[in-house]
C-alpha cells in the first residue's frame, strides 16, 4: 500500500519482563532479596514513522530503575541487524525509575534476556505500524511532591523531618502535571497513550517484593475501562528532586502510606482518574496528518567541577571513616553493617520509610569517595557526553535526557519550549546521576552530593535542548 509522505505511522508491542524466581532489587545502598512478585513489569515500545519513512522512533518504556548506555547500545547494534529500515540513532529507551525490579545489567541472566524482550517488541512495534492519528491532552494529579526540606541554616535534607522547628520550607516546586499523547487508528479507536508524569515509580522503593510500582494500578484501570488492547507507555518526566511523598503531610490520616501498596494504589488510582478525564476530549480532537520529525545528539556539557577544598575535605572524611573500621569486614562495627543494623532496627519499629539512614558513616563514606573519584576524572575528561532526543509529534515535542533532572530544569525547558505541548523525559539512554541546581548544591543533602554534572551543565543541557525543540518549529 502507498503511503502518503506526510502520514503518520504508528505500531505498538509490549513484553512481560518480570524475572522468574527471587531476584535483588536494585535502588538502594543495600540488596533486598525479593520475597514475591507483588505486580509484573512491562516493557512497552511504540513504533512511529512519516510515510515515506524518512523520519523515525522507536520508544521504548521499561519498569526498571533506568536505561544504561550498555543496554542502549547493545539494542542498538540487535536493531541494525534485524530492522535494516530502521535508523538506530533514533531509538529511545526510558525507565520509570522503580526501585522494585532488578539491576538491568546486560552481563547478568535478567540482563541478558531483558535485551532479547526489548528487541522483540521493538522489532513488532516497528512491523505492526499503520496509519495513525494522535491527539496530545493535559491533566492534573497530584501524585509527585518536592522531597527536599530547607532548614534555617541554609541546610538541606531528602526526606528531611518538617516538625523541626528550625524547618523553614521546601526547596524546590513540585509539577503535577500530566502530559499525555492518545494514538488512535484509521477507524478512531485508541491504540494507545503516551502518559508523561513528572514523579518516580517509587511508592514502594524499600519493600521485598517486585513491582512496577504505581504503573500496574494505572495499568489495571486502563483495562478495566478501555479493554485489554490500549496500550500505555509510561514516562517519568524532570522528577530528580521529587518522589511521591507530600512532606508537608506525610502521616495524616488523610493521605496512605506512601511507603507502602495504599499509598501505590492511590497515586495509580489519580493518574488513571487523569487519563480516563481527557479520553473523550482527545476523541474529539486527532490529528491525521500531523508534522513529525525527530532529532538526536550527543551534547557535550561541562562536569561538576570538584575544588581543591572541597577535595581536601572529602579526603579528610574519607581517612577518618576509615581509620576508625575493624580489620575484619565481617565485624557488626563496620560502617556498612552498622548502617545495615539500622535499617533492621527501623524496619522492625516504623512504618514508613526511609528505613536507611544516608547521614551515617557509611553514607557519607559513599559520597565523598564519588567526590575523590570525579577529582581525578574530572580533570581528564572535563566533559560529560549526553543523548539528547526532540521529537515533534504535531504541535507537542518530547525532549529526553539521561538524568535525574530537577524540576526547575525541566521547567526552564517548558518555558521556552515553541511546542504547545512539553514532555520532557529523563532517564533516557543512559543514566547520569541527579542534576541538580545551585539552591541544591548550596543546601547539601544525599541527592546534591557528588553528581557527576552540577548547575553549569544543567544550563548547557537546556540551551541544547531548547535548540534542538525550537528547530523544529
């Protein structure tokens, strides 16, 4: 069949990626054995196309803690070799950030078949492709919350205590909104959405159990309500400072534990409400032949630059710490099994999390090695190679990077975005660490410590992407 130029192409796949028997979740400082299988993980790709098949992408969404640049490009290589149609530079692999599934390391037993998935469904994604239409929607739902407390020093914690009474307010903002992408066929049913939320899958990050998190509850109502053919592809978007947890609320009767399944099921339940109150709206609006183009780099931005001082203090740190540890590493003195008894003894007393304790010896040992380390590789490699993708789907454009972004990146792309519509997509094709801001940075804190791009690349990494989206409009 003939395809017109400017038609827009779109096939669908999706492959159950849960692993098979106890697994360890990957996510936090410390292994977690999982128990059971509390909801399955999905990867979904979405196959796009014009119609002379000059322009292309491949999406793909996975329920795992991120995309690494191994993975990417050994999916890349598995892609040239099946889809010689298929340009590789503009495959796209996000993760929805569960801390409830294991490493997807390509060298292990999951890693290795976890490719093999990926390369199958993205393969049927691309040779189920049909004429489409699409229509973009925008919703609210609060689901992510800012996670970082400013107290009156100046000082900043993840997840810090907000009954203090030197507390004076959360750092950043938080961003409830939901951007979502409805595909539809030639005959106008839905095929599938894109869903774009700029929280984590997280409500569950310390359980014993694997879990796509509160994407299983989006996805049970989506079956419920519009059958079991509508696909979903998950995106997180610019969420490095954010999780799923209202600190100004944490343990009200009011608000479930956001620790815990009633606290998953309930920010399923308000995506899913969110989705379901822009369906018949988008019905009424698809777009037939809508503009399409894509755009990949590789943007080099500068690395945080570790000072002489800051050097020297974490080296100091660093040679305390460990003059103080046993000669045995079994030893309960370690700082690694202290920081483990701890978690054993807050788990058995407390209900909600976190049950680690960052602020430990052993948390801070972690991070100023990162620092002693990036002192040295810093100073050979002063730049920080990124993938960067915009892809223009009518008047909305998505934007991806590896990271953990902080929202007021994000934002700064939004602002000044061309495209009507915004979704912007971190861990994307690599995983860069948090990125966060000089408030963060000055505040301190687990998720401002020793990142391997601070605040100058950040701004890089949005005149960059503001380049790449504005070109196209």
């Amino acid at each position: 069949m003939m395809m017109k130029r400017d038609e827009l192409l779109i096939g669908w796949a999706v492959e159950d990626i849960t692993p098979h028997g106890p697994v360890v979740l990957f996510g936090q400082y410390y292994d977690r054995q999982s128990r059971y299988v509390e909801s399955a993980l999905t990867a979904t790709a979405c196959a796009m196309a014009s119609g002379d098949g000059k322009e292309q992408a491949i999406l793909i969404s996975m329920d795992l803690i991120w995309c690494t640049a191994s993975l990417r490009l050994a999916l890349s290589t598995i892609l040239h070799n099946r889809l010689p149609g298929f340009d590789s530079r503009y495959l796209v692999v996000n993760a929805t950030h569960t801390h409830s599934a294991p490493s997807p390391d390509i060298d292990t037993d999951y890693g290795r078949q976890l490719l093999e998935k990926l390369g199958n469904i993205a393969v049927k994604a691309w040779q189920n492709k049909k004429p489409a239409g699409i229509s973009r929607a925008l919703e609210y739902a609060a689901v992510g919350h800012n996670r970082r407390v400013r107290y009156a020093d100046g000082s900043a914690e993840m997840y810090g205590a907000t009954d203090r009474s030197d507390f004076t307010g959360i750092e950043g903002p938080s961003d409830s909104a939901v951007d979502m992408l409805f595909c539809w066929d030639d005959a106008g049913r839905l095929t599938g959405v894109v869903m774009n939320v700029p929280c984590p899958a997280q409500v569950t990050e310390s359980k014993y159990f694997v879990s796509a998190d509160f994407w299983s509850e989006v996805r049970k109502q989506l079956r419920q309500h519009l059958g079991n053919d509508v696909h979903l592809l998950p995106q997180c978007g610019a969420a490095g400072d954010i999780s799923p947890r209202n600190l100004l609320r944490p343990y009200t009767p009011d608000e479930p534990n956001m620790w815990d399944l009633p606290g998953m099921t309930e920010a399923g339940s308000r995506l899913a409400r969110a989705l379901l109150a822009a369906y018949p709206g988008a019905a009424k609006a698809i777009q037939r032949q809508p503009v399409f183009k894509h755009m990949a780099a590789e943007v080099q931005i500068p690395a945080r630059t570790v000072t002489e001082q800051e050097f020297e203090e974490a080296k100091a740190i660093v040679e305390e710490i460990r003059a103080r540890e046993p000669e045995d590493p079994a030893s309960p003195a370690t700082a690694f099994n202290r920081f483990l008894a701890g978690i054993s003894a807050n788990e058995a007393v407390r209900a909600y999390g976190p049950w680690d304790n960052k602020n430990t010896d052993y948390g801070i040992l972690r991070k100023k090695e990162m620092i002693l380390s990036q002192y040295a590789q810093h100073r050979v490699q002063p730049f920080y190679p990124v993938p960067v993708h915009a892809i223009r789907i009518g008047d909305a454009v998505m934007a991806t990077n590896p990271f953990e972004l902080f929202v007021d990146y994000g934002a700064r792309i939004k602002g000044r975005s061309k495209a009507a519509q915004t979704f912007v997509v971190q861990l994307c094709d690599d995983y860069g660490d948090y990125l966060p801001t000089q408030t963060a940075i000055e505040g301190g804190g687990y998720s401002a410590m020793a990142t391997p791009v601070g605040p100058d690349g950040g701004a890089v990494l949005v005149e960059e992407t503001l380049r790449l989206i504005n070109a196209m409009f």
